[in-house]
C-alpha cells in the first residue's frame, strides 16, 4: 500500500508540471521529505472540479455517510481493482483528483512476519514530480456542520521492482504518466500498465 509520501518542491515547479493557472503566491502548503498518512496530513491536490488550480486537501477519504473523521484510516487507500464494489468509494468515481509527490517509500519484510524490515525510498525515473490517481470528497462534519475536503490514494498490484520491495502485500501507488494526467480527471477509462510510470529505488 501506500502510507509514506513526500513532495519537497516549491510551489511554482508543481504550477509549471500541472501547467496550472494560479500564480505561485497564490498558494501555500508545508513540503515535506515524507508525510505519515496515519497523521491525515493536508497536502496539495488537483481535482477534476477545479483542474486549474491547487488546493490543500487531507489524506483519507471520507465518504458522506462517516460518522467521524477517524474513519479515514481505513480509506487512506482504495484498491483499483475493488473501487466499484466499496461503499467507500463507489460513489466518488468520479470525483478524480491528481496528487503530487515527487517520493514515496515502502518497507521489505527481511523475515516472515515483518519483525525486520529495510525502508526503501522510491522515486520515478527521470521525473522529479509525478501524481497519484486518486479520488476525493467533500465531507461534513455531522457535529459541527463544517466541510473537510479528503482524498485517497489508488494502488494497483506491484509491478517486478516493487513486488521485491513490497513483499507483504506487494502493492504500489497507481502513478500517472504526465500525458494521462488530464485524461484521468476527464473520467477517460485507464488500465494500469497504460498509465503507470517507471519507479526505481534511491
């Protein structure tokens, strides 16, 4: 799965890689070498509601039905093999959104139940920023009435490299290539092995 992810570029490098509309001071997030989902950081994400701009969302999903915001632990990601058939996620099919990172890491069980692990550090080859499909939703608090925007991450079966890395569950982030970026947030039906750029350990 997918649970540690940074993006460590400044503002106007993600403007310039999404070719977006907003100017650099126009927007404002805290770069981060690695963020821990289960903390449900916010961090920036493009939507397919608004394609032109970025905006600070918190990671794990939210479906309108939760009763609270806790929840999100169990949709910090959503299986692209199973996302029709969840509750969780089968109404925010599209609601797309792209979420931009430029590192993400897993940990390589060394024995059969994971008591030693070796962390890996995995970024994408000859790309410096790449995104995340995702999906998201704008859920309300039921106790205070207020909007908490919230995304989730697709994750697909490892490929070779992270089948080795990611030997518990082996399973990977679904990352876009640039050219189908615009394509998942216009709803485009994608497989995979179409869309999935080349990770390589550093």
């Amino acid at each position: 799965m997918c649970f540690f992810s940074g993006l460590t570029v400044p503002v106007s490098e993600l403007i310039s890689h999404f070719r977006l509309e907003q100017s650099a001071s126009g927007f404002h997030y805290e770069p981060s070498a690695e963020w821990n989902a289960f903390s449900f950081p916010q961090t920036p994400v493009i939507t397919n509601r608004d394609p032109g701009r970025l905006q600070l969302f918190r990671w794990g999903l939210l479906p309108s039905w939760a009763n609270e915001s806790s929840f999100a632990k169990f949709t910090l990601n959503a299986k692209w093999e199973s996302l029709s058939e969840k509750p969780s996620f089968r109404p925010y099919l599209n609601q797309r959104c792209l979420i931009p990172a430029n590192v993400f890491y897993e940990w390589q069980w060394l024995d059969s139940k994971g008591k030693q692990k070796k962390k890996y550090r995995i970024q994408v080859r000859d790309e410096s920023v790449y995104a995340y499909a995702g999906l998201w939703n704008r859920w309300i608090d039921p106790e205070s009435g207020h909007p908490l925007h919230t995304y989730t991450i697709i994750t697909q079966q490892a490929n070779e490299l992270m089948s080795v890395i990611h030997n518990s569950k082996q399973r990977m982030p679904l990352i876009l290539r640039p050219e189908n970026e615009n394509r998942w947030l216009r709803g485009e039906t994608l497989l995979p092995n179409e869309v999935q750029l080349v990770a390589e350990v550093v």
